[in-house]
C-alpha cells in the first residue's frame, strides 16, 4: 500500500477499509471501491471513513465535511493512497474552486 494510510504504525491492511473479499474470484465482490463510478454508495464508502475519522474533528476542521458527508464520496475530494494529500495543501481559493468546478456542474 501507498500514502499516508500505508503507515506501519497505523498497523492498517487493505481490508480495514476495503473489506474482505468473499467467494469465488469468479463471483461478485463485496470490496469497496472509493470513487464515484463505485457500487457502495457514498455514504456507505464514508462509514468505513469514519472508523478512523472522527466526523466531529473533520466539521471542525472544515464545515464542507458536514455538509457532503452521506452525499460525496470522500475520494472526491481527497487522494487517499498519496503520500500527502493534494486537497490539504492547495490554497483557500483552489479549494474554492474544487467546489465551483463540482457544483457548475450539476
């Protein structure tokens, strides 16, 4: 694994966040897959998130968690297998305008 997640201190595994999968290789498979084109919906991809996440730090930090949490995927935002995440450094106004580009387009 890569990025920040792959840590050895936070003693993760590919299955903490993307379950186990089940049966045959052949059959349909329960593993989450973090994006939009995903059969888990978004709120299902941000439970397994918030295992870890607490959803309060993150309001905290930025109100938008708040208000995407059960409707956008975190992935949307956030690069999750980076060894930094592009969405924490970038400036008020690229942030901004990561929103504008998302809501124009709806």
């Amino acid at each position: 694994m890569f990025g920040a997640h792959s840590s050895n201190s936070l003693e993760l595994r590919c299955q903490n966040c993307h379950r186990e999968k089940e049966g045959h290789p052949r059959k349909r498979s329960s593993l989450i897959k973090f994006s939009d084109d995903s059969l888990s919906t978004a709120e299902e991809q941000t439970a397994v998130c918030t295992t870890c996440h607490n959803s309060d730090d993150l309001t905290e930090v930025d109100w938008t968690h708040a208000v995407h949490s059960n409707k956008v995927n975190c992935a949307k935002c956030h690069q999750l297998h980076t060894e930094t995440d592009p969405v924490i450094a970038i400036s008020t106004d690229d942030r901004r305008q990561l929103c504008v580009n998302c809501h124009e387009s709806r």
